[in-house]
C-alpha cells in the first residue's frame, strides 16, 4: 500500500516538473518583450537591445534627402521592413503609402524621400535573440 502511495507521488511530482518547465522554458525567442524607438535626425549610429521592437523616427527638413540605414553587426537577427512611412499616416494606410527601398542589399537599405515640409518618417524594426546595431546615414541632396 506504501508503494502504490510513494508511485503516485513520485509520478505527480514528475507530471509537475515538466509542467512547471515547460511553461517557463515555453515562451517564444522570436517574440520582442520591449518596445523601443529611437529619433534621428542626423547620421548616428543606433544599438538596438535584444528582443524589442519599435519604430525609427527619421526627421528630415524641406528638401530632398538620401536615407542610408546599415547593419553594423553581422551575426544581428534584426528586422527592418523593407519601406518607410510619413507619420501622419497611420500604421494601417502602411501599405497604400509606404515609401519602398531604392536599393536592398543584405545589411543596406537606401531610401530617397522628396519631400516639401519638414516631415517625420517612420520605419518598424524588431529583434530577437541577438541585439542589433545600425548605422543610419542622411544626406541632404541640392
């Protein structure tokens, strides 16, 4: 009668012990647990910490301007989207009014915005069990 008790215990504990690390080993390493955003207005370099996520504020005057964003970290899991948006649209008008890359190459994005106000520019980044670091770059052309 004491075994079939000490079995039943035994058992339950283990039951439990996975459970219990299951559920604290069970989170997602992809899944950004901060939010972060940065403001730029002119060439800087940006440390991105691990598992966030936000948006980079360019603001940039009248004019035409040349946005240069480089990966200075080559073992980062960072992800930039491949467009940026003016701020007074809203997140969900992304895709009707996202401003697309000129040019993509792994670690470069080159962005070229026109515009005739001073303008914010917003672009969504994430990370996760790396953190990141970029190197924003803005020329003013004529």
């Amino acid at each position: 009668m004491e075994r079939k008790n000490f079995r039943g215990i035994l058992i339950s504990l283990i039951i439990l012990l996975f459970a219990l690390t299951g559920i604290s080993f069970g989170h997602d390493l992809e899944e950004a647990r901060h939010n972060k955003n940065f403001v730029v207005k002119k060439s800087t370099v940006i440390s991105i910490p691990e598992s966030t996520s936000g948006k980079i504020l360019y603001l940039v005057g009248k004019g035409t301007y040349i946005i240069e964003i480089y990966s200075l970290d080559k073992e980062s899991t960072m992800y930039l989207d491949d467009g940026i948006l003016d701020a007074k649209f809203s997140n969900k008008k992304y895709i009707d009014h996202a401003i697309s890359a000129k040019e993509i190459k792994p670690g470069y994005y080159k962005f070229i915005v026109n515009t005739k106000r001073n303008t914010r520019y917003k672009h969504f980044y994430k990370t996760t069990i790396n953190s990141g670091k970029i190197k924003v770059k803005i020329t003013k052309l004529k």
